[in-house]
C-alpha cells in the first residue's frame, strides 16, 4: 500500500500560497466568515493543504485552485477576525480551510494577535507538520494559557482507514498522532487547550471506540473530549466522492447535522 508523501506536498504548495514582503509573511486566503459551529466562531479559510482527502468540503478552494483568494498579512487577518468576532459577540476565532500549518510563521502572528486581543485562537490543523516538526508544537505551546486552542483532525481510526480516506501513504497517520504527543508535551493542557477530532465515515462509533484507546495511550484526557467527523453530503462533496470513489459507510446531510457537530 503506498500513497503520497504530505511533507512533499507541503514544499509544494508553500510556494503558491505563502510569501515574504520586507520580512512580514502572507498567505493567501479565499473568504473570511461567520459560523454556527463551536457555538458561534469567525473563520478565515486559508488557500492550500497538504492532503488530498477525498472528502474534503474545501477542495476546490484548498487544493484544487491554489490562486484564488488573495495574500493577506497577519495584521490584516488578525483585525477582520477580532473586528468580526466583536460585532458577531463570538468569543472564538479559527484558522480552517486548508492547512493552516503551512506558512507556520503567519499562522503563529495570526495566532498571537488574535489571543492578545483577548478572542480565543483555534487552530483547526491535520497535524502532519506539528508531529513532523516538534519546534512547531513548541511554538504553541508558548501560547498556553492566552486562549489557545488545537484541533487536530486525524483522519480515520487506522493508518487503513487513513489511506482510503486520503491517498497518502498510511504510515502518516502515526505523524497526526504524533502532533497530538507533541502538543501535550510541550504544555498545552489536554481536553482544553489540544484535543483530537476524528473522520468516522468509515467505521462509526466500533471505530470511535478504538480509536479512544490509541489517544488514551498519549494521554487519558485526551479520550474524554474527541470531535466526531461525518462527510457532509454537500453538492461539492457529492462530486468529489464520484470523482475519487470514496464509498463512506456513514454520512450526515447538511438539513441533519446531529448537535455534538456543531
């Protein structure tokens, strides 16, 4: 079983979607928005992942057209989320999209600002570069108690599971979890400050199961708060899956979404 190199892929992409401008970094974001989920948040959706899920809600925006959108600087990102979690009264601002991670010394300043403004950051990441580069996990770490929170996304329960859902040569999915190690080892505090969320099309709640057991051996606590991830059967999404044919077991309609997912 082999799949591409999401490291490789990262090195590739960099290049499209982060710049330098007299030291100040950018990266290139396709919207920024208002949402429902973790109870009301303001998003900025970054253009470029390192994964090609076959699932992905933000395909085309993340990875299937890497120039739209435009570069924005940290101060330009940190005031429209702080402004718009303001004006919307949310306390949470998130990084989403595609991979966040990549361009990691914009998403730190993004990430800065918008703690010191006193609105909490979530970083929504797949983990590949934290667990690959423990001076990242360092680097939030350092943002521990300033309203910090990450979210890694594994996808899948099994470096099985990981492969069918993404492409990628299975043994990465050990580096998601290893982003999870990483984290708590460097101070964030587990179930508050890092948690895991996990893709369970393929196996539900026998998945669920298992796969609580493999983040109880990092730490207990991280088994006690696990974000639950179903497809969303949106139009896009639906063309996607006949694209890669991805035959999930278990999916959600975006009229249906249960509440422990939002």
């Amino acid at each position: 079983m082999a799949g591409y190199d999401p490291l490789a892929v990262s090195s590739a992409v960099e290049g499209k979607v982060y710049s330098e401008e007299g030291g100040v970094p950018l990266r290139r974001y396709f919207r920024f928005r208002v949402d429902r989920w973790y109870g009301g948040i303001v998003t900025g959706d970054v253009v470029g992942c390192n994964m090609r899920c076959r699932f992905c809600w933000a395909w085309y925006f993340t990875w299937g057209n890497p120039s739209c959108g435009r570069f924005y600087s940290p101060g330009e990102v940190v005031a429209r989320l702080v402004s718009m979690a303001r004006r919307a009264g949310y306390p949470r601002a998130r990084l989403s999209g595609g991979e966040p991670t990549i361009g990691f010394k914009h998403m730190l300043k993004v990430a800065e600002g918008v703690t010191s403004s006193g609105i909490i950051f979530v970083l929504e990441t797949n983990g590949i570069l934290v667990g690959r580069y423990e001076e990242y996990a360092k680097a939030l770490a350092g943002l521990r108690g300033r309203g910090i929170e990450v979210r890694v996304s594994v996808k899948g329960t099994s470096p099985e599971e990981f492969y069918e859902l993404t492409g990628a040569d299975p043994s990465f999915w050990y580096v998601q979890l290893k982003a999870l190690e990483n984290l708590v080892a460097y101070g964030l505090r587990p179930a508050e400050e890092v948690y895991p969320a996990v893709m369970l099309s393929l196996s539900g709640e026998e998945g669920l199961r298992r796969f609580s057991e493999v983040v109880r051996s990092i730490h207990p606590e991280l088994a006690e708060l696990i974000d639950e991830e179903y497809i969303i059967m949106y139009r896009h999404v639906r063309e996607l899956l006949k694209r890669t044919g991805l035959r999930p077991r278990y999916v959600v309609f975006p009229d249906s979404i249960p509440d422990k997912m939002v």
